[in-house]
C-alpha cells in the first residue's frame, strides 16, 4: 500500500459540504489494490458520504454501508476532480 498523501484543505471542504447534505453524490475511486503492479482500477458509486475521519494520520471518507475510502485514492467526487485542487 502506497504511503497516505494528504488532499487539498479546499478538496476536503468540498468533502465536508456533501457530507453536511447526506444527499447521494457519485464518487470515483481508485482501488488500493491494483490490479498489476503499475495500474490500479478505478470504481464509481453513488453514495450519500455519512462521515469524514482520521485515523493514523490517515483521513477517510465513510459511507452508509461502512465502506471506507482513503481520501487519496479519491479521483472525483460530485463532478468535483482531486487533481484540479492544488
């Protein structure tokens, strides 16, 4: 598992605003599991975010179902793209 990289604070407002609506909003995610050694797999969900956390320096994005994100491994959420935050 790669080393935890942290998100922009602006990105994670973002996060913190659909968390605060608990409204369903579709979430791209790479796995953590890569499927070969250079390349990992990338899910969409639609989900409403039920909290954000951190744990070992680590923060996390949880849902409904107890399904756990790691915020890095976010590629877009709500239209919103990770790598268009600096």
């Amino acid at each position: 598992m790669k080393p935890y990289q942290p998100i922009s604070c602006d990105f994670h407002s973002e996060l913190e605003l659909f968390a605060l609506r608990k409204q369903p909003v579709e979430i791209t995610y790479r796995s953590l599991a890569p499927t070969t050694a250079d390349e990992s797999s990338e899910t969409t969900i639609c989900e409403a975010i039920k909290d954000l956390y951190t744990r070992n320096s680590e923060e996390f994005l949880l849902l409904p179902d107890g399904t756990e994100i790691r915020l890095d491994q976010l590629v877009s959420v709500g239209g919103k793209v990770l790598a268009s935050y600096c």
